[in-house]
C-alpha cells in the first residue's frame, strides 16, 4: 500500500511539473505549436483544462504516436519509450532531468535522451533545435543509443526479414524434426511441456491440423483475446 501511494503521488506530481513545463515553453514560443500526446487510455481533461488559455498548445490523442513524432521539430518528454522512437525517426528526445519521481525511471528513455536541467535548460534546448541547430551529441548519449539498436534491433537497417527469413531456411535444410523420428521427438516434449488439457488438446491440433485448425480451436476455448492478468477493474487501482 505503501508503494502504491507513493507511486500515485509521484505520477501526479510529474504530471503537474510536465504541463508546468509545457505551458513555460508555450509561452515562450508563442508560433510554436505545442502537441501534448496522452497516453490512448488516459483521460485528457487534467491536460486540457490548464492549457486553454494557451492557443499554441493541442492535446491530441488521435492517430499513432509515429505520426506526431513524424511531425515534430523535438520531442519533449518524462520517462517515456517514445524517447526510442524519437531519435530512431531523427527527431532530438529531450528528458525532463530535473523532475524528481524515481519510481517512475525508465533508464533506456534516459540513457538516450539530452536532459534538460531547469526549465530555462529545456527552453534553451527547445530555442537552438527550433532555429536550425543541432545539438552536440554527448558521447555517453551516442553510446546508449548505440547500445539499444543493437540490443533491441540487432541493426537499424531494414534488413531484419531477411535474416529472420535465413535462419528459418538453415532450420529447415538442417534440423533433425525433419525426419519422422525427430517429429515425434518434438510433438512428445510440446505435450509434455502443457500444464493443463486445453493446452494439450490445443497442441494436438497444431501438430496434426495446422495453424489454421488452431486458430479455430482457440477461438471457441477462449474468444477473449486478453489475458486474466490484463483484466481490472475500478477497484484495482482505486
């Protein structure tokens, strides 16, 4: 309990500092448009309200999050995955440095973020990368990003299919389950791996029916996509 309310605290807080932030940098860059992407199952109104009095600032929930990165001149954020995506798709992702919420650390998000100190640090970032400057990259930032694309993607490169297609093509020209015994081999450890009789049952009908009698089956065992651990309630989280 005592976790939850200090979590709840400090998403709050961080809340209140980052639209804090965003209504410094609307005013400071009044032609500027300020996109603020909520989260799809968040409820935007806490977001909207302060900003009303901000012409320049939009809350928007539509659409993919690539798009409005797509779209972007920078990426401010607090703790976010988006940071990922950010300096993949060539736009600079800036972290909220100074707003103090451990619970919510991400440390890939910060590791291949610039930080901005102080809000005056994030409207100076903001100001140099709106004019046409790009901001030196420290070289602990390079090194992370770096490390990502190649922990998360292998390569950046677009390439991924085929070597996803050559290892299956080395499987199938060399592996043992083509042989009748190594099949049965398989098909005896896949059962023996199930822990109830509808993953059994569910295993036998790949082995013998395909993917396509599996899919079948699943959809009348279980219909509801979501997982039992996915599903809560009001309660839940108070």
């Amino acid at each position: 309990q005592d976790y939850v309310d200090e979590l709840v605290r400090q998403t709050l807080q961080a809340r209140a500092e980052l639209v804090g932030a965003t209504k410094d940098l609307a005013a400071r860059f009044p032609r500027t448009t300020v996109v603020v992407r909520p989260h799809p199952f968040e409820d935007p109104r806490p977001y909207e309200l302060p900003f009303q009095p901000h012409a320049n600032v939009r809350v928007i929930q539509e659409g993919t999050v690539f798009e409005w990165i797509r779209k972007a001149t920078v990426v401010v954020h607090h703790n976010c995955s988006t940071a990922v995506e950010s300096f993949l798709m060539g736009r600079e992702p800036l972290h909220l440095e100074w707003i103090d919420t451990p619970l919510l650390v991400q440390p890939v998000s910060v590791a291949v973020s610039q930080h901005a100190r102080s809000p005056d640090h994030l409207a100076e970032l903001v100001g140099r990368v709106l004019a046409g400057e790009t901001l030196p990259m420290p070289p602990d930032v390079a090194a992370s990003r770096r490390q990502v694309i190649d922990d998360f993607f292998y390569a950046n490169d677009g390439r991924a299919f085929a070597r996803v297609a050559d290892a299956v093509t080395r499987l199938l020209e060399t592996a043992a389950v083509t042989e009748d015994g190594g099949r049965l081999r398989y098909a005896g450890r896949l059962l023996r791996a199930q822990t109830g009789w509808r993953e059994r049952v569910r295993s036998l009908v790949l082995l013998v029916g395909g993917v396509r009698a599996h899919e079948r089956l699943r959809a009348v065992l279980r219909p509801e996509r979501m997982t039992p651990a996915k599903r809560f309630g009001v309660e839940d989280v108070q």
